[in-house]
C-alpha cells in the first residue's frame, strides 16, 4: 500500500526533481566544474537546487566560480526545471517508443495543464518546438544588441534562463549595467512574461492569433476568441505588471533617489522590476538600496508569482484572482465568487484558500526559522536579524525568484538548507504536496459536533 503511494503518478515529479537535484550537485562539486577551489556539497546542493527549481539565488558568483562546464550543468539544470522532468522524460519516451502511460499521461496533465485531458503526444511536441523557438528568438536579439557582452554562450544562457524564469546570470552585477538599455530591457521581460504564462496559454493565443490572420478562419470555425481561463491569466498578468510597476516608481523615484538615471530609464527600470518579480530573479536596480515600500510591493509580487503550468513558482496568478473574486462575493452578501462570464466553484475556491494558508504558514514558519538562524550569523545581516530583509529572502526562494538584498552569500549551513526547501516546495508547487499529503491520509468516517464560535 505505501509502495504504491510512493511512486503514484503526483509524486514522481518530487522524486525526479531530487535525483536531477543530487546528480546536478556531484557534478557541481568535482574540480572540472570550479574556476579555482572546487565548492563545497551544501553550496553545490544550493546552486543545483536554485538552478532545477529556477530560482536563481546564488552563494557564489555563477560566472566567475564556475568553469564553462560548470555553466553547461547550470544551464541543463535550468532548463529541466523549467520545462519539468517528467515533462521531458515523457516526451523523449514518447518520440522513441510512441507509447506513454495513463500514469505518465495523468502527472504530465496535472503540473502542465489546468485541464488534465488532452492530447499528450501533440501537445509536448508544440511545447518543445514553442520553447526553443522563443529562446533561440531570445538569444538572437540578445547577441544582435550587445555581442560582446552577450557572447552565443551567454546569449543562450540568459535567453533560456529568462523564459524559463531562473534569474541567473553570469555578470557580477546581474543586469544593472543594461539599466538604461531599452533593447536588453525589452527582450528579457518579453522572456520572462512568455515563460511565466503557462504553456497552455501560450498555445492557446499562438492559435488564435493565428487564425484571425489566416484569410477564412472564422468561415472554416477556426477558434477566434481566447478561453475564460486564458483571458484571466493574461488580464491578471497585466495587472500585476503595470499596477506593480506604477507603485515601485513611486516608491523609488518620487523623491530624490537615483537622480543619474533619465525619466524614461526610470519608466523602464519599474516596469522590469515588476516583470522580474513575477518569479524571474534578473534585476537592473540594486536590490540592497531600495526603498521599504518597493520591498514590500515585490514581496507581494513575489508571493503571487506566475500562472499555472508555467515556469514560474508563487501561489499563482489564478490563485489570487479566485481570492479576490471570494473575498468581494463575501463583502457584498453573494454566495458565488465571479470571475469573469463565470462563478468559480466551490472546490476550486477551497483549494485556492488551502493553498493560500499553506503558503503562508510555510513563508512565516521559514522566517521564523531564519531569524534564529542568521540573526547573529550571517555577516550581511545585523545583530537580532533584519525583518524584511530575511522575510524578502524566505518568499523569493519559495516563489522561485530569486532576488536578494545580498544576504544570501552570508547565509549559515542551516539557513541554506532552510532555503533549498524553499525552493524545492515552491518549484513542485505547494498544492503538488498538499495532494501528497492528503494521498497519505486515511479518510475520517466520522464527523465532529459543530457549535458556534465568536470571533472578529
């Protein structure tokens, strides 16, 4: 009976994670991946966490710690856990055997597709040809902007790092020095927003664009319109970018703070946070000086992250519109939470909710556990522990963002381990483990006496 839970078809993901995980570690490790002192396990474990999680928080720099293997092993790691490991595994076994099981069909369907029938075989195959085409897009644009600084290498590296929302890099400084660069701006956050979608949604508007273009689409029934489901993952997505941009402008050039930058960098500079934010980790203003109020903006923007199915972690940009569709239907008396032409159902608000608390309690118990942990250790933080510091640094690795204030390469040996949890629940999604942990649990045949209880 606990066999048959182990390998059932929601938790082969965490076991293919860990092993890809644990093999990226090794490798990491070994002389031929390190630029001069090989790295220790925990910080290689870090790196191949925060690298098949798409995180992109780094003990070390990326670019001058580790050889050209190295990068490779960073890179491949990136791009396993963008596209997932059993994604990949399912589809190099479909295209050599033709053959996949109801097993396989099923995971592929639930860390995928917010409807788990469809057609397994033609979906993974646009997938694929969707994904390569953005990133060799990506890397073109970047190599024709800056070659010198994007090399075909690093082109590669930071086009499949950015769709596949990692956040790393190979620059000491990230992407600050492309501040003012509207080019570099524009085809990163064109990555990242394309990565952080879901492959279905993009699928799906890739084909309905088509269609209006194509002369008779609507005479031969071709689709014309997006999906109930598409059109709130696009229109929250847009609201979220633009509304999180508006407010870090606010918080960061209102007053007189980076008076060198002209007012279109500054447009430019909010509106790439913002974008990074949605679980990216790329960042062209230093983290460490910024305002407070933008902290706390990104903490939120953080803590919401992408859309199903996507390369991004959070609790989901559906997540959050379930929620606020629930919590207006309750201010306003109504029994149904509106999104739309549609009420969402009740089990769909119920797992919103779970899941929302879930998150929650995983991010406040984590900090809690930072604050012992690096309040009087880590060298960047001050005695007792900075809050918001350490409370920006829990979410981004549980939204798999990877931005930091810079405390991350002063963490202590159990912080980091704090950390690779993080990332690690937040890549898989925090609903994957709670349908784990239900699969576990015996059914209750019993029901408790209910009674009133006052509270507010």
């Amino acid at each position: 009976m606990w066999h048959k839970k182990l390998f059932a078809p929601l938790v082969l993901p965490i076991h293919f994670f860990a092993a890809a995980i644990l093999l990226g570690a090794g490798l990491l490790c070994q002389p031929i991946s390190a630029s001069h002192e090989p790295v220790s396990f925990l910080d290689a474990l870090f790196t191949a966490t925060s690298a098949a999680c798409v995180t992109g928080l780094a003990v070390t720099d990326t670019g001058t710690t580790f050889t050209r293997f190295g990068h490779t092993v960073i890179l491949a790691l990136i791009q396993l856990g963008g596209l997932g490991i059993m994604t990949f595994s399912t589809l190099i076994f479909y295209l050599w055997r033709r053959r996949v099981s109801l097993a396989d069909h099923i995971a592929v369907g639930q860390s995928l597709l917010h409807d788990a029938s469809f057609h397994l075989g033609r979906f993974l195959t646009r997938m694929a040809v969707v994904t390569v085409f953005i990133e060799a897009l990506g890397a073109l644009g970047l190599y024709l902007f800056d070659p010198v600084g994007f090399a075909p290498f690093s082109a590669v590296f930071h086009s499949v790092s950015a769709f596949c929302n990692a956040g790393f890099g190979l620059f000491p400084d990230n992407l600050m020095r492309y501040t003012g660069h509207p080019g570099i701006n524009l085809i990163i956050m064109w990555l990242i927003v394309s990565g952080g979608l879901g492959f279905a949604v993009l699928i799906e508007g890739y084909r309905v664009a088509r269609n209006r273009l194509l002369p008779g689409g609507r005479a031969e029934g071709r689709q014309q319109r997006l999906s109930w489901y598409a059109r709130t993952v696009f229109a929250v997505s847009a609201f979220l970018v633009f509304a999180g941009a508006a407010m870090i402008f606010c918080g960061e050039f209102l007053g007189s703070r980076y008076p060198e930058l002209p007012a279109l960098d500054r447009i430019v500079a909010a509106l790439f946070q913002s974008v990074s934010c949605r679980t990216a980790g790329f960042n062209t203003l230093d983290i460490g000086r910024m305002a407070d109020a933008s902290l706390v903006i990104m903490i939120l923007l953080m803590f919401i992250g992408g859309s199903p199915g996507s390369c991004a972690g959070g609790i989901k940009t559906t997540t959050f519109r379930v929620l606020a569709a629930f919590g207006r239907a309750k201010m306003f008396g109504r029994k149904q939470a509106v999104v739309g032409r549609f009420a969402v159902d009740d089990d769909t608000v119920d797992r919103a909710v779970t899941l929302t608390i879930f998150a929650a309690g995983l991010v406040l118990g984590s900090v809690l556990l930072m604050c012992f942990t690096e309040g009087a250790v880590a060298p960047h933080v001050e005695a007792g522990g900075r809050f918001l510091e350490i409370l920006f640094e829990v979410v981004s690795a549980f939204g798999t963002v990877g931005l930091s204030t810079g405390i991350t390469p002063g963490l202590s040996p159990a912080g980091k381990l704090v950390i690779i949890m993080l990332m690690f629940v937040g890549r898989l999604g925090p609903i994957l483990f709670l349908s784990v942990l239900q699969g576990f649990q015996e059914p209750l045949r019993y029901r408790w006496p209910e009674q009133n209880m006052m509270i507010g």
